[in-house]
C-alpha cells in the first residue's frame, strides 16, 4: 500500500491530507504534529482567542474524528526528528521509523526571538506563534497592565489593538524609520500609526530596544535612546523564520525556505514543501509568502502533484490583518513599486503600481476595491493610475474592461 507521510500539522498539512483524499488518494496517509492537539486556526490566536471571544475547540480546522474517519493516522504531540532521504524513512522522536512512498514538509515557522543576553529570557517575554502561546499570554493582558510591544509589523500591531481593547497601557517601538515599513508604503504606515495612536497607543519609531530588565520576570526595559520604560510583560513581533532545520539536515537545497519547483517538488525527487517553510518562484525572485490563503493553495497543488497529475502552482498572494474595527485587506506583492495612489470612499484603498503596472492594493475597511483590484491583478490588468486616482470612476467597470 502506498504510503504519503506530511510532517507539520499546521494550515497547510491540514488542507494537503484533506484533498489527498478528495482528490481520490486511497493509500495511506500519516500526519504528524509536535502540538498535543489538532490541526488549527492561527490567525485567531493573537485576536479573537486571546480576547476570549473564540473557544479553543473552534479553532480547530476539522473536528479531530475527521482523521480518523478518512483513514488519516494523525500523530499528535510527535516530532520528526530525522529524515533519510535514500532510504525514504523517516525517524520520530519515539525512535519510530516511518517508510514513505512520499514526504511533505508543512514545517510551518518560527518567530524570531529576542537573545537571552538583553533580557529575552525573563518571563512575561511573549512570541505569538501557537496556541500555548496565546495561553500563556492571556492571564497577562489584563486592564491597567503595562506593556511594551517590539515590532511594528502586523503581528505586533495586531497585538497592541488587542492590549488596548483589554485595558493595557501600549507602548509599541520599531526599529526601522517607519511601522510596516518591510511590508507596506508609507500611506499604509500613516493610515495605522493614525488609528493606533487615536486608540491610546504611543507609537516611537526608529527607536530599538537595547535591553530588558528585571530578576526573574520583565519589569522594566531600556531603550536605545536611553528611555526606561516601566513594564508587566513585552510581546516580541519580529517577524519569523522557516523551519528548515529537517530539510537541511536531509541535504534538501535551501534558499529562503524549502526550494520548491514549479510543482512543489523539493530538490529530492520524493519530497514536497508547502507552507511557510516553501519557497518559491515569483517573477524570477524566490520568495516565501507567509499566510493562510497560500498555505491552503499551495498545499492542495502539492496534494495532487504528489498523486501524478503535475498542475503548477501559480501564487495568488492575498492577506488580511484585524486591528480594533479595521480590517485590513491584501491583494498582490509590492515588491518594486514605484507609485502609490490613494483612494478615498467608504474606506481607503492604496494601489501600487511598478511603474504602469498594478501590482498590489492595500483596503482598509474598503472589500469592494479590494474586490475588484485582486481580480484585476489575477487577470493581468493595470488600469491608467488617474483613472484609479479619479473618484468618480465606475471601479466595477474597470473589470470589463
């Protein structure tokens, strides 16, 4: 019987198992997770669990019988701790060895943390990344807490909507000139500094964190411009990094993440990546593209390929960020922008273009041109910037067009 092992059990080993079987695969199928429960929504964890407005069973991406049900051995609360690419084993952390036909790597990322040699091992010193994450986290945001969040990416933008809506005192520093300055334009940076300070955050740009203080736990921190902030806990948003460590042991070819081809094929002809971990080719860069709606899509591309039916996987970047009654929507990548236009209405919008190309649209609370500017973008159109600039153009049209 042929057997497929997925390891990481995550959004994207979740989505590859489940089509496996859609798509007609009667073989055997094992899923293994290092977490002690299933496969499960994260974006909710640093917004609506860690305000209590979601349970921990709804998290779930499928009841946990569902596995079962589909002859899926989930191995849960397991590690892969080796993997043998000649032999096609792979070893868990039991001293379990496991024969597959083919492997998938949904290895997911790590977020980065602080060094322990600034303080980054006090307690009350929070990453955002899993649900015992989110856990720990909780008993901390609590009204008149004080907190100093590092990193004005979205992470730690989400997490400072979310202290303030729980009573917290938010300071949130960037080291950079700029909040989202990796990941969005200026105007996408001035809209949120906007709405997070008129919610009571202070905001200090281009001010990085030299150390924090305190015996056991955090209960202070020294910035780089000398400031010392009083504190009960930090929550660290630097970004993350791809969990490569299997595949490089295994002689895997690394370049920002897992290299994948065309068809999510690893540099061993019996091993795919999806997810987080994957990189892949875009526009002639590699690239990983860090959400849920690429996690779900690449991950159903490998599980067909990994059946013989060789369908390419072609990225359609999209993402979203929910901050206090904002919601943020994405559609393409900003990679070489040279133009912003924004675009007032109901909401805000702001296209980017490269050169005369569109090639992005940041909405904030706007669906309806996020709408129309992803559609345009899938379908390879780039409407005149003043036609975009113009409010009184019929957006819906510009698809017809």
């Amino acid at each position: 019987m042929t057997h497929f092992v997925v390891i990481g059990a995550g959004q994207a080993g979740s989505s590859l198992v489940a089509k496996l079987r859609t798509e007609g695969f009667d073989g055997d199928i094992t899923l293994i997770g290092g977490e002690s429960v299933p496969p499960y929504q994260r974006p909710p964890l640093s917004k609506a669990y860690l305000l209590g407005e979601m349970t921990k069973e709804r998290l779930f991406l499928r009841p946990e019988a569902y596995y079962a049900d589909h002859n899926i051995t989930l191995k849960l609360g397991t590690r892969a701790v080796g993997i043998d690419p000649a032999a096609q084993v792979v070893t868990l952390n039991s001293g379990e060895e496991l024969h597959y036909d083919a492997l998938a790597l949904t290895t997911g990322a790590h977020p980065r943390e602080l060094p322990a040699r600034i303080g980054g091992s006090l307690e009350n010193v929070f990453t955002v990344r899993d649900l015992s994450d989110a856990d720990r986290m909780a008993p901390a945001f609590k009204a008149g807490a004080r907190a100093l969040i590092v990193g004005g990416g979205y992470i730690g933008l989400e997490a400072a909507a979310v202290a303030k809506k729980r009573g917290v005192d938010v300071t949130l520093i960037e080291m950079s000139d700029r909040i989202l300055q990796r990941v969005a334009a200026p105007e996408t940076s001035d809209y949120f500094r906007t709405l997070h300070e008129s919610h009571g955050v202070k905001i200090l740009e281009g001010i990085g964190l030299e150390e924090l203080l305190g015996d056991s736990a955090v209960t202070r921190a020294r910035l780089d411009d000398g400031t010392i902030l009083d504190l009960d806990f930090v929550v660290v948003g630097v970004g993350i990094h791809p969990a490569t460590i299997l595949a490089d042991a295994a002689g895997l070819a690394i370049d920002n993440g897992i290299a994948t081809d065309t068809f999510g094929r690893t540099s061993d002809p019996h091993i795919w990546a999806a997810g987080d971990c994957a990189s892949c080719d875009w526009n002639g860069q590699r690239i990983r593209i860090e959400s849920v709606g690429n996690a779900i899509d690449q991950a159903e591309i490998v599980a067909c390929n990994m059946m013989g039916q060789n369908k390419p996987f072609v990225p359609k970047p999209w993402f979203w960020s929910d901050q206090y009654d904002c919601k943020l929507q994405i559609a393409g990548l900003n990679l070489g922008y040279t133009e912003v236009i924004v675009k007032k209405g109901d909401g805000q919008s702001h296209w980017y273009y490269k050169h005369n190309e569109l090639i992005a649209v940041d909405a904030m609370n706007d669906p309806r041109n996020y709408m129309i500017g992803k559609r345009l973008i899938e379908a390879g159109k780039s409407p005149d910037k003043a036609v975009i600039a113009d409010p009184n153009t019929d957006m819906k049209a510009l698809l017809k067009a």
